[in-house]
C-alpha cells in the first residue's frame, strides 16, 4: 500500500501565500489554500476529503499540482485542450464521403440506412479512427465537408440492379 500524500513543509513565502488564497474571490484558489494548509497540518486526503466536502482525487491533484507548480498552482489554469486538432482530419473526411456513399450492409451491418452511430462505428471498423468517436464528431466532419446529414441519408443506394431505372421513374 501507497503511503498518504502530504504537501512538503511550507516555506514563510508559501506559507503567506497560501493563507493570502484563504482571502481569494476566486472559490477555486480559496479550496487549494484550504488543502493545501489541511495538508501541512498533518491530515490525510481522504480526511481533507471529508473536511472540505471535495473528493479524494481533487485533494490528490492539488497535492501533486504544488509539487510541481508551487504556489502556482493556486491560480486556476485554462480549461481550453492542448491540442484541437480534428480527429477526422481532411483525408479521413474524404474517406468517410466514400464510405457513406456506400450501403451499411456492405460492412455488415443490419440496416441500409446511415446513422451518425452506424457511421461511427464502421469508421472505427475500417480503421478511420483509432478508437469509437462519437456521433458529434462524425456530425462535425460531415459538415466539414459541406454535407449536411440529411443529404447523407440520401446517398443510399439499393443493391437491386434495376435500381436505377426503378428510381428515375419514381422521381420523374
């Protein structure tokens, strides 16, 4: 079993600062003071936890956030990604068009008709995606392409080999 996590010994710097975040606006700097000072008084996580009313996980990345940051880490970062890079980038998308413009039973699935999870799916299937995406991503690079869904839903075509001539006269 791990031992508990404890904040390192406060330096008077530090020490100020923290109890300077008990005085914050800020609800996010007020609660890291508080676990950290909770910390420093010798009080395990999963005691913090049940003092501040907060989880354990929340005390634990506090903890590791001042190990690292110092009192940095009082002030609240941005929760923007890293990275927001497509999954679907513009050669995936060209190769979700084909896919769509082809009939779900081609991949085996039980209907003729796409849906954004069925799409999902079979892109993961096929190797598009490394793993299950939701249906807003597929959404997100339909419209990237200029499809809206319910053109999509329109590519279908029946494997009847009358198909055509079929279709023409029904649309005529």
């Amino acid at each position: 079993m791990k031992p508990p996590l404890f904040v390192r010994a406060l330096s008077a710097e530090e020490s100020q600062a923290v109890r300077a975040g008990l005085r914050s606006s800020s609800a996010f700097t007020l609660r890291r003071a508080q676990i950290l000072l909770a910390s420093a008084e010798g009080l395990k996580p999963s005691q913090i936890r049940a003092r501040l009313g907060c989880s354990t996980q929340t005390v634990r990345n506090a903890l590791r956030a001042f190990e690292i940051e110092g009192t940095a880490c009082l002030r609240e970062k941005s929760h923007r990604p890293k990275s927001v890079r497509p999954v679907l980038d513009d050669a995936r998308c060209r190769r979700l068009r084909d896919l769509m413009h082809r009939s779900p039973r081609d991949f085996g699935k039980p209907t003729s008709v796409w849906t954004l999870a069925t799409a999902a799916e079979v892109c993961h299937e096929q190797g598009l995606t490394g793993r299950l995406v939701s249906v807003e991503t597929i959404r997100q690079a339909l419209v990237r392409l200029g499809v809206g869904w319910k053109r999509a839903k329109d590519w279908i075509t029946s494997p009847d080999p009358a198909y055509a001539r079929k279709k023409t006269r029904a649309t005529a």
